[in-house]
C-alpha cells in the first residue's frame, strides 16, 4: 500500500479534506501536532513515506537527500517558491500541482481591502466605537488607475472582477499577454511606466531571483504620492525597509501587505505603521479556497509531473 503523509495544519484539521483523502489512501498520515516543521522535523515525519501534501513547508536538498523513498510532492496551494525543482527532479521526485486554484479568495480581498482603505473604513469603525462621529471624506475605488504586476491566474480574474468598477486596468508582465490584454481592455506596459500612472498597484507574480525585491527603493520613488501599493503574493517581492521609507516620508499613500519576508511578522517599524493594513497570509484561506486547493492536492497525488517543466513554466513567467 502506498504510504502518504499530510503536513499541512490547515489540511491536517479539516475533517472534509481528511474524509476525502482517507477514502483513497486509509492510512494517511496527518500533522494531528499541527508541527511547524524545520528539515529535521520533516525528515523525521516523512520517513519511509512515498507521497505527501505539502503546505508552506521548505523542501530542500537536505531533505530530499534524507527521503530516498519519497516520490511525489503534491503542493496544497499555489505557491512553490520553497520547492527546489531543481533538487527535486536531480531525486527523482515528481510534482503535483494546480496553478491558480485559488485565485477568487485572493482577488475578493484584494477589492475589499481596496475599497476598505480607499473609503478609510478602518479609522472609521474606530472613531465610532471610541466615541468620535466624524463624517470622513475619502476616495471611491470606481475609475480609479489600477496596475496589476502580473497577469496570470490571479492577475486576470482580478482584470475581470475590476471591470463593474469601471477602472482604468493598467498591467506588466514579462509574458506576452497581449491577446488577453485586448480582449480585456487592459493597458500593457513597463514596470516603471505602471509604477508611475497607477493610482493603485497590486502584486501578483511568483517569488524567483528575479522578483526578489522587484518592488525596492528606487521602484517606489517611482509611484504615486497618494498610490496604495498592494501586495497579496509572496513577502520577498516587496523591499520591505525600502517600503518603510517611503511611508515615513509619505512618497506612497498607504501599504496593504497579506504576505511579509518573515511571517509571523516582527519587523516593529512596519508593523506599528499607521499606513500599513496587514493581513495575516489569508488570501487563499476562504473555505471555499480551502477545499478547491486540498482536492486538487489530492488530485495532484496520482496526476503528477517532473518539476523541470514547471520550473521552465515559472521561470517564462
């Protein structure tokens, strides 16, 4: 029988998802400790196991080289910037994973929180319950210029939740984008050229060495005085002590972070910042999300493939 091992918590505690693996795979074993896992935590749990669904956990070469009997790597979610595709095709060990499977819990929120900073929702509710009615003036989130760096999965149903809004959709990708971009009235443009139009600006590409600090020093000096700068992908795209300069000194109007270079966050100057809206990673962790992304893990169990590929795919990207 095939030996298969969860270490996702959020999987782990989900009696819907853990029904439905169990009914393909009777002795799957859980993260029932809800352990966040270092390499020799993982070595450990996944000793002798040949399949396994993986949440935000680091799969490395110490790893791989410790599991000899580890054969497929199945990602609950869409992110792999801590998979090392390269160590995992050197082992043999093949990738399940579904590109986008999430996307609508991360756009819904991007919108939401858009519109909750635009309109000062969040001052709001405090003046009232401390006492202080005060009818703030603020910003609707209709015609307003909005880039999106990235027009993949996300970055397109974002394109198609915005258009009721009537935003002028401004867009950047190192991808040829543009026969979705004419179908869909979208702007294509530089990076820079994105940066300095936009009224807001929001993240959506893979964590690689070549986003790493996409969104620095001198990037921010390009946006807007009054821009929102949004960033519901990975924490490494955005300099984040860059980030904390330019809010000091007002050269953007506000921040809105789901994802930070350390998570849980600790950087106290950012985090005590009143232009700041965070959000603790939560972009993909609607119900709804929750179950698409385990069923697809599962899925990903048995359809599976060599990572180069997938590695060429994020790479062209």
């Amino acid at each position: 029988m095939t030996r298969v091992a969860v270490t996702s918590k959020s999987f782990s505690r989900d009696d819907f998802l853990r029904a439905a693996i169990l009914r393909l795979y009777p002795d799957t074993k859980f993260n029932d400790e809800q352990l966040r896992f270092d390499d020799a935590g993982l070595i450990e749990f996944l000793d002798g196991i040949e399949r396994v669904i993986i949440g935000l956990e680091s799969i490395t070469e110490n790893v791989l080289s410790a599991l000899p009997s580890l054969k497929v790597i199945s990602k609950y979610g869409v992110g792999i910037d801590a998979l090392d595709l390269d160590a995992m095709a050197l082992h043999g060990v093949n990738l399940g994973w579904t590109p986008g499977v999430n996307k609508r819990s991360v756009t819904e929120l991007v919108v939401a929180q858009s519109i909750a900073v635009l309109r000062d929702l969040y001052q709001s509710n405090i003046d009232v319950k401390t006492g202080n009615w005060r009818v703030r003036k603020s910003h609707q989130l209709s015609s307003r210029v909005f880039g999106i760096v990235g027009l993949g999965h996300v970055g397109q149903d974002l394109t198609n939740l915005l258009a009721p809004f009537g935003c002028r959709i401004v867009a950047h990708d190192i991808v040829d984008m543009s026969e979705f971009a004419i179908a869909n009235d979208v702007t294509m443009m530089p990076l820079d050229e994105l940066l300095q139009t936009a009224d807001i600006v929001s993240i959506h590409t893979p964590l690689d060495s070549s986003t790493r600090h996409l969104i620095n020093q001198q990037k921010i000096g390009l946006m807007r005085s009054d821009a929102l700068l949004i960033n519901y992908a990975r924490g490494g795209i955005v300099d984040q002590k860059a980030l904390v300069k330019a809010l000091d000194n007002g050269a953007i109007g506000a921040a809105i972070l789901d994802v930070f270079d350390e998570e849980p966050p600790r950087d106290p100057d950012l985090l005590a910042h009143p232009k700041l809206f965070a959000s603790g990673h939560i972009g993909g962790s609607s119900f709804e999300a929750i179950r698409a992304m385990g069923l697809a893990a599962i899925d990903g169990l048995e359809s599976h493939s060599q990572p180069q590929g997938v590695s060429a795919t994020i790479k062209a990207r």
